[in-house]
C-alpha cells in the first residue's frame, strides 16, 4: 500500500491497480489540467488540478465502498473508474468540452476509446478488470455507476470540497464524512438514509452558491469564452494543422502555447488577463426566446453582424448563451420514514434552486474594453434586447 | 492595544474600553456560560463558550465599522454593545430564555438593568459612554442597532462560523470576510451591497441547515426541556431558596450544581446525560392546532394527565411544543440594480426555507426511556395525534 | 457502529465496546473535566475537554492498529485503554495531580481501583475483557501499553492537535496522519518506520513549542497555583468535609463551586480571573539548588515566611517551582538505516530541546497585585534571589 | 479599494498601486510559475503560484507596516517591493536560478533592469515611486530591506504557511499573525519583540522541517536536477536558438513545452513523471570534500566519466552536489530582557538546526532506473566513495 498526502482528505491510499494506473500517461496528463481553467483568473489560489481531484474521487470512492461493505471485483471496477473518470476531458476540461463534442461527437465521460488497445487499458487487463465495464461506470450506467457520475457521485463531493479549499470560498464545504457514510443501495438506486434530507440538501445549496460565485462568475465566463472561440479558430486554422484528436489530448499547456503562436490576439490576451469587457449582460426575462436557444452557428452568424455593425472585426464579438438551466441533482434519492422518496418531494428547496437557477442565466456578449458602447448598440439592435436593462452593472 | 488570541479569527485587538470591559464580573461570567449549552451532548466538541463569542462578534463589528468609515463616538457604542450583547443570558443560554421571560418579562437582549449603577455601567461612564445607548443598540434599536441585532448582525455571522469550527458541521461556514466588506448603511437601513444576492442567501441557508443538523437535533431539545423543567422546579422549590434575579445571573455550573441537589432526579440525569426519549415526534400536519399552540400552563396540563394515564409522576413527561416556525431573515436587504430591496423579493430561496421550517417543525413528548409505549399510548389520545405517525424513527 | 461528529478528527466511529464504555458515569464525567484546566484564562477558546480528547484517542489508537494490523483481543484492550486513559483524572485534571498523589500515592493513570467492582469494570467484563489488563495498558505497561502512554502514544498525538485547534497557537498542528501511519513494533519496541527522523524531531517540537507557548503560559501557571493552594486547604477545612477520594472525583464545576463556598477569597478570584500577579520570575541560573528542589512542607514554610515579612496574611503567597525540566521523548525509537535507534542519537535537536527546556524553567512568586513590591523584597531576601534579575517583565 | 480572495489570507486588499501593479506582463507573468516547481510531482496539490504567493506577502507586509505605523512614501515603495519581489525569478523558480546566474550573473532578486524603461517601471513612477528604491528593497538592502527579504521577512512568512496549506504538510503553519504583530525597528534593526524567542525559533523550526520533508525531498530534487540538465542543454541548443534573456522571461509551460521540443528525451520524463532513480546517496561524512565542493564544469566532467564507465550516454547520469549547509536565519534578532540579542545566543536549537542541515546534506547521483546498479559502481569508484554506505534506501 503506497500513501499520497493531499492538501483535502490528507492521505490517499493507493492499492496495486490505483498505483499502476497513477503512472499512465492518460493519468500523469492530468497534473497539466487544472481543475477549475479559467477561474483561476478570478480567484488567484485556484490552480488545482485534475490528477489531485481524481485521487480525491478515487478516495472517496474507496471510503463509500467500504462503508457499504462493497468489495471484491466490483468495488475494484469502481475504484479504477473513479480514478479515471476524467481522463476524457481535453485541455481547460470544461471549456473545450463543446468544441470536442461538435467535432467528435464524443463526450468528456466517454473513455471507451481511451481504454482500448491503450497503455490504460492494458493495465487495467493486467489487474483482471474489464476496460469496457469501466468505462460504462464513468458513463454513469448501472447499478455502480451511479456512485462516481450521478446525483449522489463522489465526483461532486470531492470537487466541492476542493475548490472551496483551493478558491477560498467557503459555500462548497460539504460534509463529505457524512455523504459516504449515509449512502446506500435500495433495490439497485443509490440513496441517503433515512434522516439525510439536509446532507441532501447541503450538497445541492453548495453546488448552487458555488455556480453563482465560483464556476460561473462572469470574468470566467468571459475568459472561458475567448479560449472557446481561440479554440475554434485554432482547429480552423491551416498553418496550425491541429487534428481535433490531438487536441483532445493537449494539456492545458500545449493549447496555452499554441494559442499564442497561431491565434495571437485572443491567445496573449488569455495569458496576460487582458480580457474582453461585457457589452450586454442579460437575464432570461429580457431576451427572446430565440436568442436564448441559439444554436452554435447563428451565434456566429450574430457575432459577425454585430462586430460588423459596430465597426469590428468579427472575432473581436463573442456572444455567449449558455443552455437553459436545469438541476440534475433534483433526482437525488433519499430515504423518508422508510419510504424512498426523490429529493424534490421531500424539500421544497429543490424547486426554490431550480427557479434561482432561471434567475441567474446571464446572456453575455463581450469584446475589447473600448468598444463595449458601440457593441452594447449593436448587440441591442440585433438581438432585439431591451438596452437599458441589460447593460452590465458592478 | 492588547490582542488576544481566538481559534476563529485568529487575534482579536482590544482597544481601550473593551480591556476595561473584559475585566467585569459580567463579561467574565461569560467564560461559564457555553453558547451551545446541552448541544454539547450530540457533539462533544461544542464546549464553547459566549465569552469567546462575544470577543468574536466584537472583533467583527470592529472590522465592519472600519470598512463603513464609522468611527468616534457612534463606534465605540457599538462596539461596546458588541462586547456586551450577551451579558443579559442566564444559565445555559436560550434553554432558561423563556422561564427567565415567564417570571421577569425581561427578554436577554435587554440589558439596561445591568448597566445602571453597577461595575459594567460605571466602566463605560468613565470611558464617556452612555449605558442607554449602549443597551438601545444590543436591543436592535437605531440605526446602529441593526449591526448587532438585526438581520445582517455580526452576532450571527460569529456564531455560524464559531459553532461549526467547534461542533465539525461545516455547513455554518459562511464568508464572513466578505459579509463584513459589503455591509453599507443606505437612508438609514443596514443593507449588502450590489453583487451581494448570495451572499445573504448563504447567510439564512448556513442558518437553515444547523438549525436541523445542529440548533435543533432531537438529543439537544430532549435536554434542553429536561432542563427547563429541571429550572422551573429550582425556581418553584421552596427549600431551594432560589431567587428569579439570582437565577439569571447564574453560571452554566451553578445551575448545574443546584440541580443536583434540589432537582436531584432531573440533574444527575442532565449531568450524565441520563436522557428522556421520545414517545411522540409530530410534525405540523398531525398535530391539531389548539395542541400547536398550546400555552406553558395548558402543556403543564397536559403533561400531567399524560403522565396520569401512563403510570408515570408528572414530572416524567415533557411536553416540548415550540413556536411556530418563520424566517425573520426575510427582512434582510441587498442592493439589486441600484435599489434597495428585501431579499425575499430577490431570492427564491426565502420563501423555500419559511416551508422548509414548517416541515421541519416537531412536537416532542419525552420520558423515560422504558415509558415511551405507555406515553405514545397516552398522548396520542389526549393530544388526538395520529397514533403510527407520529412515532419517532431513527 | 455508530459515529460521533469530532472537531479534529470528523467522524469517530464507535466499536460495541466504546459504545457502552461511553455511557458510564467514569467517562461522561470527562464532559466536565476540561483539557486544559487553567489556559482557558489566557487563551479563551480553549474549553474542550477530557471527554472529546478520549474520544480522539480512542480513533487514533483504532487507526494506529489497522495499520499495524493489530486486530482481536489485544486491539480491544488498548482501544478500551484509550477510551479510558483519562478516568483517573481529578477534577481540573494536570492541577490536582499532585494534591491527589500527595493524599493517596495514586497517579492519575492509575486507574485499577476505577475498574475493580465498578460500573465501568463491569461492563468491561461483560465485553469479555479483563480490566486489569486494561489498567496496566493505561499505566504504559508491556508492548501495547507504549501506544497509550509512551514517547510515540497516541495520546499526545491527540492533544497536540487538538490544543492547537482549540487554542489557535498552530504549533501543535503534528501530521498524525502520518504518525499513525508509521508506528511499527520491532522486537516489542514501538518505533517509527524508516524515514521519519523528522517526524519523530516534530512531535519533539511541536511539544516544546506549546508548552512554552501554552501550557507553560504564566498567566495559567499563576491560575494554577493558586487552585492547588485552594485545594489544599479545601481538603484541609473542617466544615466542608471534603474527603479526597470524593475530591478526586468531582469535576470541574463541583471544584469551583466548593471553592466558592469554602475558600471564598481564591475561589472567586479563580472565577472571576482576578489573578495574582508575578513577584518574582526566575531562572535556573538564579536560583539556588535548594530553592529549586524544595519540597512541598518546604515552600509553604517559605511562603509564611514571606506573607509575614511583606505584612500579607499567609496565604496570600504562593510560591511555584516546577519540578526540573526532563524530556522524555528522548526515548523515542526510530528506524535509521535499518537500525532502530533512539531518537537522540539520531538527532541533534533533542539535546538542544533538552538544553531549551533548562533555559525555560522559572520559579515563580505570586501574590495579589498590589503587593508584587513588598514581596519581591522579602522573597529575595528569603530564598536568596538576584534582586534585579528575578523581576518579571512583560 | 479593490480586494482579491486568496486561500490563505481569505481577503487580500489592493491600494492604488498594487492594483496598477497587477496589471502589468511582469507580474501576470507569475500566474504561470509555480511556487514550488517539482514538488509537485511528490505533493500532487502544490500547485499554487509566484502570483498568489506575491499577492500574501505583499498582504503580510500591508499588516506589519501597519502594526509598525509605518506610513506612507516609504510604506508604498515596502508595499510595491512586496508585490514585485519575485518578479525576476525564471521558470521553475529555483531550479532554473543557478543556469540564469551562470550564463547573466544575475540572482533572482535582483530585478533593477525589470523595472528601468519598462512597463512595471512606468507604472511605479506613475504613483511617484522610485523604481531603484524598490530595487533595492527586493535585494534586502537598507532599512526596509529586511521586511522583505531578511532573517525576518514576509517572503517567508508567506510561504511557509501557502505551502503547508496546499501540499497538506502541516510544518508550515507558522503564527504569521504573531510575528507581523511583534516586528520592530530598533535602531534601524528588524526584530521581534521580548516575549518572542519562541515566536523567532517556530519560523526556523518550521523551515527546517519542510525542508526535509518539502523543499529538498529526493523525488523533487532529482526532478529538479532533470530540469536542470536538460535546461542547459536547451540554451545550449543551436536549432533551439534559446536566448538566456528570453529563457529568464519564460513561464513554467514555455520551458517545459521547449523542452519537450529540444531536448525531448529529458522533456518527456518530467511531463510524464517518468524520473531518473538515486544510484548514490551520500551523507557528508561519506564524500571527500573535493566532492562536496565540486564546481559546476567539474561536476560535469564526472557526469561523463561515469556514464561513460556505466556504458550510458553522458547526458543520462546527473551528479547533485548541492551547496554546504548553513542556516541565514541564525542572525535573527529578538529583544530579550530589554536588549537586542541574535537568536543563536539565546536558543540552544539554532545550532542543533545547524547540525542537522549538516546530518541532512546528501549527495546524489541519478540515472535512468536500470542502470542503477552500474552507475553506483562507476560513481563509488570516480568519486571515492564507501559503495555499500551510500546506496539509496527506502
């Protein structure tokens, strides 16, 4: 048994096949994707990566296991696709995530292809387990899979947990002790014991507080944006002759570096923080119902007419919708008076945070500092926004 | 400037009035006063005490007047309400409120009595303060009140963050750093500034969630009413000898001690953590409302009777109705677009966590532990709940 | 099993026999024995106590064996040695050590009267253990004894961290993580694994640094002595009647208020933290060896000596010389090379933590304030003292 | 005011030219260097930054000048010193110092021709601040020198506690509150206050033990001495045409994306984890002096002596000598009874801390993992040493 100290859950005790998989290219990769990309920009500390978070899965994983005295060649199966289970993610993990899909149609959570006839899968056959079965866990199928991509996963508890140590905020400090202590299989769905519906609810409140602040503040957004459309133009570009697979499996180094020698503007600009600036900043109740649900090429299409407009090149627009908001989590399982209920029957804080969710969508169109009057117009006219409403404030 | 050190906020610097106030007999009997009183029973750790906290809520109110520019006179009175908001609790803090209440009709927060020619009151004269003023803002009055006690006080921003570093329940871990950076005083109303939505959302969910896991855990209500009872049979002893004014300026251990003589079956229990059990655990919708609202001398009634019917003496059974659930945070306010608003009309939450309160509501009938059937029996019928629901699990 | 939320340590899990261990009279009494009796009074936070302090013992010590794969009757005995190492303390624990040991020649972990046709014997016996093999454990007796009460215990493992959580002072912030992790026994002797020069030297130092920082913090050794010579004379009145063996099983508050009652003038200075003052303060160098080595009949002579030469009532003076410094860790055995070696050997810190622990020690005088002059003078006079050099600064 | 959330300080404020400051390429620049470079690859969370750690000294030093009220001019020219500190460190911090000042002369604190005619100068002489006085405040020089780089400066303040914080090991947590609030200037000195030997010797205590367990563990090192070589052999690359000027304004992901590209068999092994193994590891007593103090080219000329004795390619052997031994803070000023004294005269552990620099010091000698056992044979024999005494254990 080896132990790796790590600065949240202390020491992270590997067995033989964690070991193995540990020294993986696919794994080592890891140390050179930063877990939360381009928050960092907003809160400094927050340069942790994804190699540490999946040994904080991967632990708590292994905790959760053995508190549902789950062992033997299934909880083997979990652990490795714990410590996997994000090995999927390109560089910037999430900000390059629909740029991957768009291109391969291939999702961060679908490893299938990174397990076969690779040196990762050759471990994992070398330790007796099956790649394929891993893989569908990380997916979240099954009965197991539910414990590492799911409502109740140990994915979440870990990352809260983490960037809340790592930013400095404090809204993601869960109780994770007690999630793995009270989780629990009922006739094959995983769910909290009876008395659980705060632990519940805690990890649900922690997940919003932490959007609204952390994950989803709107430098982020803006910085996450320029990588997106950098990004794009750099699996766009001839000279820089980058295949989407090898992109997929750049770190966030590499995209940093060929950011800056093949789209120079937008690639400097990330490095040296010198970002874009809102235009608009505009919530649900303010834009059409079209605009919200524009599809990747329209935005585009948008982004030229208003640069072009407001006197722009056409990349210097970026306008940014996210999707409609929803809560996953809303289908947490928890026991009540013997009875396993969905979370949202048992809180009414569930509906409270999904209408909070539609209340905090933000539509974003940004571009260089001077020219936000000019593309707040634009963007107005365009987008049929109301002008007032939806000029950024603070 | 003298400093002393806290496991909270690290040093907390002392000027000239708080040094001269700490050394009263009334600051100092704060040191045998725990701020959890019988939460200490589900989790050990929880032994501090209102001495610390009180430095700790000045120790905030200092930092938030320094980030408003409030000095001179307005903040030396509130910082010496700050130091002294607490002086006004009896013996094991909100656990003696309501029997202190019921023979006084003083509530803790009113502390004028204790500052009028006595050692605390002469302190501040000689520091040229006015004790009336100084016990106007403890009451909440005024507009400096509303930073000691009120919506966005800083008494509560300490105890969150105190009662989760000492109990291990970290859902008490607000951002205190940020709330007292964003309080600003806008015509007179204490308010958070722009940006600031969940910043008082975290502040009423941190609240929500130790209310259930922690304020509220069954064990800690069990042996609080135990005690009430237990203070309510001193009081009435006639050898006992105990005087209501004596009483309230009682330490933790010496209503500890009197139990134990005068009380003796009550108090050895309390000390050994001995504790009733519950016969009868009811949420709003099975209890009738007449029993919802049942006043001290009609649950004494009812006590009684129980009691009668179970073959129990009167004082084995305890009657534990609390008041009716609300949410006085809703009367929190932030700046939202420039407008001052009441954060119910920003955050879907409040209206969430008010429902959420009443679920969480619960009579309790408490006994001994082998006379809880014949007592479910018994109170079920005299109090017409609806027998199988209203047992307790877990 | 059943879980208890600890501060320090998260969640504790209780095996069937800490569980009912738990509830007997010997250990709940812990609640109200507090860690560290008198710092209070210098650093206000620091009221955990004895009780949650046995409960991380016990989860060190249950760690400690799973990673020496120590399992059935012998880990049973130490884990209940753990939970119960504290019984024999008297109330206000270090305090009344050696007023204790002074009227009846027990140490306080020497506990075998506590376990000998007791509640807590018995439900030893019930579990199928043998108490005395228990109490010899306690008194760091045979192999396992070393785990609780030894140079590498778990013991001090616990209250280091745990003092530092409490107190603030971060010096005792130890990597029990690792400590634990590390523990091996060679041919009986318990020793630290290859490679842990360092973290044997840190539990060296962190201790040296607390107990100048906190343990040894004048303000408390002050409090301290001044509860003993209380003690001593509540024991020695006539009208409280107070017998040791039931002196030695109050707690703190039982301490406290007999004080109040019997030896009204220290007791309510004790309770109100109106503390005797420094007269002299003296190092080793200063003082003559006798003075350093007087007995205890000794110094009492030598404080009416003073009390009468300064014009004070005889009790108004107290005189504290420690015992002379030793540091037992000394006998810390670590593996170096393959070889196990003690510690000082290794290490060239131990010496100097010695030489530091010489440079530390102070004879201290104490009396009220307004008399620290007077007393100087007849101190110096009376235990030949360097006049200037033994004057308190600071 | 603008305030900026950091793990460890929870709020750090920025004064005018702090805020300007942080704009600038040279401080951004940080961001992308790693506080502790290789040591990450044994504590996988230590990736936090130059630009963070810049961000809690110059916080570290805003609170001392406060506590020393110290004012304006000179107190912006410490503050800006603070933020700049570490701007002329190259990639990979301290591993690339000694390449940069071999192939320059210039040491990494000493950032003058950073701030002539260039966009940091501007900025500094925008607010009327004298960019060569902050130069030489960065070196140490002068009064104010030493708060930020001395015996007692914030530098280390900061990184003792940002390190134990992100890599888990608690050696670190010094009580920076403490120490800003006891500096002060006597006679144009930095000292700590009386009271504070203790206070002085935790700093050195602390250091020493992350040394042993951080800064200077083997895995670390030979990393470090990876970097090192394959550094060297890119500025001495002709296809690479690396100029050391530009090489000493690289960030870490420059450095390690033009290794991978110039000297790809080195490149790959630190971007995969894949390190050379020890074949010598030798203590001072073990290795002739002329070894010991082997300069740079000579230590190269072995390299290729060995590996080619070894049958290996000269670049796969590294020879580690590090420099002797010595501890800088040793000159630590502390009041003591009134007067200033150095800490070596009134602490016995400085000069155990010197013997065990001393005892600690190893000589290394890496290569690729199977050819350890010819490498230890053909070092042993070249350099003298005891074969059997220095082959790695453990």
């Amino acid at each position: 048994m080896n132990a790796i100290k790590d600065s949240v859950h202390d020491y992270v005790t590997l067995g033989p096949v964690a070991q193995d998989l540990l020294d993986t290219h696919a794994v080592q990769r890891l140390r050179h994707v930063k877990q939360l990309s381009t928050v960092r920009l907003v809160y400094p500390s927050a340069n942790h990566t994804r190699f540490e978070h999946s040994l904080g899965v991967y632990h708590l994983a292994c905790r959760a296991l053995d508190h549902m005295d789950i062992a033997g060649d299934r909880a083997e199966h979990v652990r490795a696709a714990a410590l996997l289970h994000d090995i999927g993610h390109g560089p910037y993990g999430h900000q390059t995530e629909e740029v991957i899909m768009r291109h391969t149609g291939t999702h961060h959570d679908e490893i299938g292809d990174l397990l076969h006839a690779t040196e990762t899968g050759t471990v994992l056959e070398a330790h007796g387990l099956d790649p394929d079965r891993v893989a569908r866990i990380v997916r979240g199928e099954g009965e197991l899979g539910q414990l590492v991509s799911g409502e109740l996963d140990v994915d979440r508890m870990d990352y809260l947990v983490r960037d809340a140590h790592h930013t400095g905020v404090p809204y993601g400090t869960i109780d994770h002790g007690r999630l793995v202590r009270e989780l629990r299989y009922r006739d094959g769905t995983l769910v909290l014991e009876e008395g659980n519906v705060q632990t519940a609810e805690s990890l649900l409140l922690a997940r919003a507080l932490m959007n609204a602040t952390v994950y989803r503040h709107h430098v982020s957004r803006i910085a996450g944006a320029m990588l997106k459309r950098a990004a794009e133009r750099l699996l766009a570009s001839e000279s820089a002759e980058t295949d989407i697979q090898q992109f997929r499996r750049m770190a966030d180094h590499d995209l940093l570096v060929a950011l800056r020698e093949y789209v120079p503007d937008l690639g400097a600009r990330i490095e040296r923080r010198d970002l874009y600036k809102r235009a608009v900043w505009a919530g649900l109740d303010s834009v059409p119902p079209a605009v919200v649900d524009l599809g990747h090429e329209d935005a585009r299409q948008a982004e030229r007419e208003i640069a072009d407009a407001a006197g722009l090149q056409s990349h210097e627009v970026i306008v940014d919708a996210p999707t409609r908001p929803g809560i996953k989590e809303s289908n947490t399982r928890v026991v009540v008076g013997g009875e396993v209920v969905r979370l949202d029957s048992a809180s009414e804080l569930v509906s409270a945070l999904r209408a909070g969710e539609r209340a905090q969508w933000r539509l974003g169109v940004y571009c260089p500092a001077e020219a936000t009057g000019a593309v707040h117009e634009a963007a107005c006219d365009l987008l049929e926004l109301p002008g007032e409403r939806v000029r950024p404030t603070g």
